[in-house]
C-alpha cells in the first residue's frame, strides 16, 4: 500500500534516482527526514538527538558507532520471502557506548557480519538481529569498574560468538542482568554466560565456572567436554546435551545434579551410547549452525519436554516464539515531486511493503523546523 507524507521543504530531494539507493529515514517528533546512500545510517545517527527513530531500508548501510540512544529499525536480518524484502545489512566493526540512562537504545532488524563493542549502554535492547561477535568491554579506574552494559535484553536473536573481556583484555563478567530470549547462541568462545536464558539454544563454554550464578529456563544448552560441576547455576525445564566422545563414545551427564537447584533437568544422553545425541533432540541441527538453520525439535522431544508454560522447549515455544520477520513498517521506495506546491510543501510519495491497512487515502504532514 502506498500513502503521500506531506513534508516541509526542509525536506530537499534532488532526483527520482535517489529512490534505488538504500536509505535511511530519521523521525524526531512530527519531523522526517531522509538519507539516501550506503553512509545513510552514519548521517541519520549524526542528526538524531536521544528516542529518535531511524529506519532503514532494505541494503547495506556503513556502520556508525552508536553513541545516541536512538531506536534503529531494519528490514529484517534474513530475507523475508513474504514481504518481498532482502535483509539489511551493516558493514564494518562499530561500537556502542551510549550514557543515556532516559532512553534505551533499540536495534531491530539487522545482519551484521563484523564484531560490536559494547562499553556502555543501559537496558539496551535488541530483537530479530543476527550478530557476529558481540563483545562486552568494561573499564577498570582503580579497580572499580565502569561503562558496562546493563539489563541488555536479545530477543529472537542470534549470535555466533558472544565475549566479554575487561579494558586490560582479561576475562571478567562486564554485561551485568543480560537476558536472551528465543535466541541463538551458537559460539559461546572462552567467556561467562548471560544472566539468563530463557527459550534458547546455546552452546555453552567449556570452563563450568563460567555458568555460576546462572539461570536456563525451558531451554537447550549444549557441552563439549567434562561434567559441569558448579552449583550456583539454576535449570528449569532445561535439556543439557553432551556431544563429547570418548574411545568413539558420547560420554553422559551434562549438569551434575549434585547441589544444584534443578527443576525437570534432562541431560542426553543419559547414558553412554554411540547415538549422536543431537539426532536425538532435533530433527537436523547437529551442533553446527548455519544461518536459516531449522533448530525445530523431534516429535517425542517437542511433545513430552515441557517448558514451565507448557509449550516446547528451545526457540519455537515461551512468550517470543522464533519468528525472524520484522512487524515494523518496511519501507519499499520513496519518491519525491521535484518542486513544492502551491502551498509550500514537498509532496512525498512513501511505498509500505507490510502494511495491511485498506485506506489508501491516508496523508500526514510533519513540519521540520530545523
């Protein structure tokens, strides 16, 4: 569907031929603005003030490090067949360290195939996004730590490699109540766990230490190595998959049991055995993820292993079932008229891929006073 914004003439466009180019649209109250090129997100970002929106296009977008807490909005991290759209993509490494403690940064809908540093940002949120490397940097000032990132929230996210590490490149825990939710973990490298997993499937580090103080609810977490034997993690509704072999068998056990606070743990294989304990829980995920990769789960496992709402375990079932497809307003191509009309306005014609509304006939106006 498509529907006419009426902009002030604040608002230049030059040619009709910017419409092919990725482009970045800024909202700050009743005022739009549009960027158009790969440097389009570095622009928006520079003009945007805190709880500002930027929405991108579908395309490759240069990274700008993230300073401001602003809401960014992609095409989705995959292409969605549905809405015709390819997934928007951002090049190069970048880092986010955002003081703003009023408004949360946001960032949905984007694939990104480089490394992000997070030194500081409070209650950051970021859903549908698939991430390299995630890499958490706190900052030691006579052993005290500052900028670190706080009461982070993944949902439906994936993430092939999830690190932390202080300013002196030393492992310690700097992503204090970081919570994932139907995501992806598919790396942990030589680092801690977040907080909490809930609804997720998660390669976890070899050291045990770094699962202390945890807690996995109605998730999928799965080991390559010795028993882990802290007991300061807590499981609920949780499978715990061992895919070490010994003398060409899977070994058994996941999470010892022993003084832990457990709740219908199940470790596969309970035994050992000669049986790919992957082939047991999922239909074709064997320990190796891909993007687009199905995680969906054997019957008997998806109908007898029970979250603690009743719904399967891992990323298909809980309150945010997996569903990679953005439900934010996907726009298509903006065309501009060449010259303001009569009464001083630039009229703008705006294509929305997903908009199921049936009243074509709805206009706005925004002023820009800058």
């Amino acid at each position: 569907m498509k529907k006419a914004l009426l902009l002030f003439s604040a608002l230049c466009i030059a040619t009709l031929g910017f419409a092919q180019l990725p482009f970045a649209t800024l909202t700050h109250n009743d005022s739009i603005r549009v960027y158009y090129g790969n440097n389009a997100l570095q622009q928006a970002h520079a003009a945007a003030v805190g709880g500002d929106v930027i929405t991108l296009s579908q395309g490759s977008f240069y990274a700008v490090n993230i300073t401001k807490a602003v809401t960014i909005r992609g095409a989705g991290m995959f292409r969605d067949e549905r809405a015709g759209t390819n997934a928007t993509v951002l090049q190069n490494d970048f880092s986010i360290n955002v003081s703003d403690t009023v408004n949360s940064l946001c960032i949905t809908g984007i694939w990104h195939d480089n490394t992000i540093t997070c030194t500081n940002a409070y209650r950051p949120q970021f859903i549908k996004c698939r991430f390299n490397t995630f890499r958490t940097l706190h900052t030691f000032t006579s052993a005290s730590v500052s900028s670190v990132i706080r009461y982070a929230t993944f949902v439906n996210c994936i993430l092939y490699h999830w690190n932390n590490s202080n300013s002196n490149g030393a492992t310690g825990w700097d992503a204090q109540f970081t919570s994932f939710l139907n995501s992806i973990i598919a790396n942990q490298g030589n680092h801690y766990s977040p907080d909490a997993f809930v609804n997720c499937v998660a390669r976890q580090d070899n050291d045990p230490s770094k699962i202390n103080h945890k807690s996995i609810t109605n998730s999928i977490v799965y080991y390559n190595g010795l028993n882990l034997t802290q007991n300061g993690y807590t499981s609920f509704n949780t499978i715990g998959i061992n895919y070490n072999t010994s003398n060409g068998h899977y070994a058994y056990r996941f999470f010892d049991m022993t003084n832990v606070s457990t709740h219908n743990l199940h470790n596969i294989p309970s035994a050992i055995t000669d049986t790919n304990p992957f082939s047991t829980v999922f239909t074709t995920f064997r320990g190796t993820y891909t993007d687009g990769m199905s995680m969906a789960l054997n019957e008997n496992i998806a109908t007898t292993i029970l979250g603690n709402d009743s719904t399967q375990v891992g990323i298909y079932g809980g309150q945010f079932p997996w569903d990679p497809s953005v439900s934010n307003p996907l726009i298509g191509h903006i065309n501009a008229a060449r010259r303001t009309n009569a009464a001083g306005l630039l009229e703008v014609d705006v294509e929305i891929l997903n908009d199921e509304e049936s009243d074509s006939s709805n206009t706005n106006s925004g002023s820009d006073n800058e």
